[in-house]
C-alpha cells in the first residue's frame, strides 16, 4: 500500500496509461470510468441523435467542448477526450494532489486543467477533507476576508459554469457536454444564474442528497431544471439530462 501506479489504457486505437496512488480511492475512479462505463454516452438509446450533433457541428468546423468539473484525477476528462470526436475538454478540479495527478494522466490529450471550485460565480473556496477519501474533498464558499489567503495556498478561486463556458467561446467550439460530480456544491451552482444550462445538450450530474442528508444540495437544480423540456436517464450513480428538440442545435 502507499505510493503511486500505472495501469494500462486501451481506448480504440490509441493506448496510454493512467496513474494513480496505491491505497487511495483512484483505482476505484477507473473501474467506474473505464470498466463500468458510467460516461459512456453509447449506452444512451439517444446515443445517435447526440452523434449527429456532434458529426453536424465538426462538419461546419466546430468541436464540441466539454466541461469536467470535479474532475479529480482526470480519469473523466481522459475518457471524453478519446471517446467524443474533436473534444476539447476543460477539466476543473479544486483540491491539489487530485489536481497533480489530473494534469499528469491529461498530459498531451486537448484537455484545459484548471484548479479551481465550481461556484455559482468568481470568489474563492475553502477546500474541505471530511474524511470521504481522495474523491470526496469538498468545498466551502469563502468570504471575501479570506481571499489573502490565495497566495498562501490555503484557498482556491471559484468560477461560475457561464464564465467557464464564456472564456472556451469561440467559432471553433461550441458547449456539448457538462459533467458535475462536485460533494455537494452543486447547490451553489445551480443557486445562481443558470442561463448557460438551456444551450447544453447534455449534462451529467450526481447528486449528493444520500452524502449531505437535510442540504438540500439538489433543490436547486431540480428546481431549475424542472422548467426546461430535457430527459432524465440514470447512468450508474449519475442523472443525465438531455436536451430535447435537437433541430435546433
């Protein structure tokens, strides 16, 4: 037990490794990944429809961008990069030996690492270990005191889903898919502005109401989510929502 690792990766034709730390939860984040295929969008019987949109969009010369916050070791964010045609992928992780080891496994893929917390907005965050292993730290808004302590290290800048998708806009990208597995801030997320989620044709979200019971950390989505026309499909331990009408993409 204790130090790091490598397995091997087969992905189609293109082969890699993925490294992680003996003892640690990483491994556990593979077999999700990679064995049980819980961001495999083939699984979906929509899977063609979100193919042609993909195929229509790379024929006018737009790749589709995906966003990856609590991206953890990056083991998501390799997965869409070699599984969606002409990913660009922008992996957000806040806590720093999870954000080392993202940047090593996404070392030479189009992936965008960014250490920082999802919030409903810019600011910082605390990052917080409750004891749930690697994949469980979380994070607490700061107020605004506390942002001296960025340049100690001791904090993390937050930013809002719209301005992650902002600074990615461009004629070459345009918004495909947003995965969300963030302990709990996605009530922070969805608290604010959520204008971005209507143009996201798919967007995969676990929810932690089982983790943080009486937060009510997915209310706000619900709430917000419930006036939009999208499916709802279970896919292992996450919601994923499609955005109906694709004519319109």
């Amino acid at each position: 037990t204790g130090g790091f690792g490598s397995c091997p990766l087969e992905h189609a034709t293109v082969r890699r490794r993925l490294h992680y730390r003996r003892g640690a939860s990483d491994q556990s984040v593979i077999r999700q990944v990679f064995g049980m295929r819980e961001y495999d969008l083939s699984r979906l019987r929509r899977c063609r429809d979100l193919e042609a949109i993909v195929g229509r969009r790379l024929g006018e010369g737009r790749r589709p961008l995906v966003i990856a916050a609590g991206a953890n070791i990056g083991v998501s964010a390799v997965f869409f990069a070699l599984a969606i045609p002409g990913a660009r992928v922008v992996a957000v992780e806040p806590e720093g030996a999870n954000f080392e080891l993202l940047r090593r496994n996404t070392e030479g893929l189009d992936v965008i690492c960014r250490r920082a917390a999802l919030s409903d907005g810019p600011g910082c965050a605390h990052v917080v270990d409750p004891g749930e292993g690697e994949w469980g730290f979380r994070t607490e808004p700061a107020g605004r005191g506390d942002a001296n302590g960025l340049a100690g290290g001791s904090l993390v800048p937050s930013v809002g889903m719209a301005e992650l998708l902002g600074e990615q806009r461009s004629g070459d990208t345009f918004p495909f898919l947003v995965k969300l597995d963030v302990e709990g801030a996605e009530r922070e997320v969805f608290a604010g502005d959520t204008g971005w989620l209507a143009e996201i044709p798919v967007l995969a979200i676990e929810l932690h109401d089982w983790l943080l019971p009486g937060a009510g950390t997915a209310l706000p989505f619900l709430k917000k989510v419930a006036a939009l026309d999208r499916d709802f499909v279970l896919l292992g331990e996450n919601i994923v929502s499609i955005r109906n009408g694709g004519a319109a993409y």
